[in-house]
C-alpha cells in the first residue's frame, strides 16, 4: 500500500495554484488534467451528496 506523507508546512491546494499558474503562462484557459467541465460535474456531483445527506452551510441561505 502506497502511503502518502505531505511535507511539513506545505500549504492546501499548493499543487493546484501551481499548475494554473503554469497554464496562465502558457497561455492557456484551462487545465488538461482537470478542464472546466469536469469540474463543474464534480462540483454538481458534490452538492448533491450534500443535498441527499442534509448538509446545509450557512451562506447556502
């Protein structure tokens, strides 16, 4: 089993802000790994399982 250690002090989402700051550079709108709709399937997908489980966030209103 392949266990993962995240370097001290390493800060969240580091990984992500470094790959748009290297498409930014090459000119590009979106991630290949990760495009646009993708995303926003994820994100329904996510929701959803929120919805379905009753969590509610406070700025859901």
């Amino acid at each position: 089993m392949f266990k993962f250690r995240q370097p001290e002090r390493m800060l969240e989402f580091f990984y992500e802000a470094d790959a748009v700051a290297v498409d930014i550079a090459q000119g590009r709108g979106e991630n290949g790994v990760m495009p646009l709709g993708q995303t926003v399937r994820m994100l329904g997908f996510m929701d959803a399982v929120r919805r379905d489980a009753g969590l509610v966030y406070p700025q859901d209103g």
